[in-house]
C-alpha cells in the first residue's frame, strides 16, 4: 500500500464513538461470521459502514463523517491477517479528521478497533468519496458515488420488534446488539481491487452501537 500512514493527533486519549452501522456482505441470511462459522461459499464480500452521529477520536471531532470498508474475506472471519480492505472517507473531512479516522479503524488508537484492524492483511487503497448513509423507517440506505449502493432492512417479530442479534462470537460493534437484516440492494464496483458485485436479498446487519476506549 502507497500511502502516508496517519499520525494521530493524540494517541493516548483513544476515542468515544457514537453512531450506526450498515454493513451486508454475499453471505445468505443469517450471516455464519457473527458466529464464528466460515462464510457461505467459503469467502466472504461485504461492506461495513460507519456513521458518527457524535464522535472525537485522539481529541479530534469527527462528529457527522463516514468510514465505509469494502471488504474481500477469503476465509473464516476471525483468522488474523486475512482480510483485503479499501477504506472510504468523507470527502468533507479535513486531513486532520481524514487521518484521526483511518488511525483509528487500522488500529493506531488501541481498543476494539485495534482489535478488528488485526483481521487486515491489507488495506489497498483509502479514498475520499461522497458517502450518504441514512435510516429511516428502519431503512438503510448507502450511496457511495457511483459505485456502491445497498438498502437494507432489519427483520422483525410478529409483533414489529426488530429481531437483535447479541453475545456472538464476533462483531464489527463489539459490545452492541445488532439487528440481523436483509438487503434488498448489494451493490460494488470496484474492479480494479477486485471488489465487483451485485447481490440482491441477502445478508446484511445494522446497529446503532456506541465505542470507547481511553488510551
């Protein structure tokens, strides 16, 4: 990867998160990974997106901003090392926030998210983009340029309570429920990392998580 790794502006003060989670991969509902079990297929693809209605990582606030990471897993999602990642950013980010955020999700601040950066083999490329990420009415929705678009829904009881997903094995918001879902809408075309697909009805998860860790 040719990049400048990002300097966080202050690594001892970690960072308090605050905000909701779209992710869907090709996996068919419900998603093996959360288990611990090999994805369907034996790899998985899938994107995880992060808004943050409230956040400060390393003293910088980064309320507002987006972090999407569109994933290849080529094996169990808990082997260390394993994952292919492009990592997208805000492109309303100053630099100052741009590199708090990718510090943050390669595991430069510590905590739960160091814990998930040491499942990153590689990270190919991080990007500036035009991310929306929304939920309304229990909707999902993500747009990233022209080459990411998803929608996804949680499942409900017959009651309307949205099905929650909790004390699994793994998690992308460790410490919080999640609510198992479908996506109507998978879509990713980035070909030139090898990250290409259309999927419709399958896997997906949201949450509304909250993440701390002081260094």
């Amino acid at each position: 990867m040719t990049m400048t790794e990002p300097k966080p502006a202050n690594p001892t003060v970690g960072y308090v998160l605050d905000g909701t989670l779209l992710e869907a991969c090709s996996c068919g509902v419900l998603c093996p990974c959360w288990i611990g079990e090999d994805p369907d297929g034996g790899q998985c693809f899938a994107f995880n997106a992060y808004h943050f209605d409230r956040g400060v990582i390393g003293g910088v606030d980064v309320s507002g901003l987006n972090i999407v990471n569109v994933v290849h897993i080529p094996g169990n999602v808990l082997t260390p090392a394993s994952w292919k990642v492009v990592m997208l950013v805000d492109d309303v980010a100053t630099r100052e926030q741009r590199d708090a955020i990718v510090g943050a999700y390669m595991g430069k601040f510590g905590g739960p998210l160091a814990d998930l950066a040491g499942l990153i083999a590689e990270v190919k490329e991080v990007r500036s983009a035009t991310i929306t990420h929304e939920i309304v009415g229990g909707v999902g929705k993500l747009r990233i340029d022209d080459f990411l678009k998803a929608e996804l829904e949680p499942f409900r009881a017959a009651d309307g309570t949205i099905t929650t997903l909790r004390d699994s094995l793994f998690s992308t918001v460790p410490g919080t429920p999640a609510y198992v879902a479908k996506a109507s809408t998978n879509r990713v075309d980035l070909p030139e990392h090898g990250l290409s697909w259309e999927f419709s009805n399958r896997n997906a998860i949201q949450a509304d998580y909250r993440m701390e860790f002081h260094g």
